[in-house]
C-alpha cells in the first residue's frame, strides 16, 4: 500500500490505512435522485463497497496492529 511506500508509522499508518478503506460516498445515490438520473445505478456501487468494506476493514486494522 501507499503508506508502506511513504514509510507511514504509528497513528499515521492506523489513519492512513482506516482512509484507504472507507466506503465510496453515499451523497452520490442522494444526488442522482435529486437531479432526475439513475439512483439504483448510483446505489449499486455504494452497496458493493460497503459488502467489501465487510471485509477490508477489519483486514487493514490488523496489518495496522
């Protein structure tokens, strides 16, 4: 990862990696509906990472220590 290469340490490295694994934004789903474009499909992206996020956050917290 990036903070390996930058030779991120500490709280730095925990902060750095909590941010590399965050969900995509759900303003996006919010503002397709509100300008008339396709919410579902600005919904499916969201849903995924947040199925995933499932699964790297709890990964990246224990390479953080």
């Amino acid at each position: 990862m990036l903070d390996y290469a930058l030779s991120a340490q500490g709280n730095t490295f925990v902060v750095a990696n909590g941010f590399a694994v965050i969900p995509s934004g759900a303003i996006s789903a919010g503002l397709a509906s509100r300008y008339g474009c396709d919410s579902p499909l600005a919904a499916a992206p969201i849903i995924a990472t947040d199925l995933i996020c499932l699964v790297t956050i709890p990964c990246a917290m224990m390479i953080s220590g």
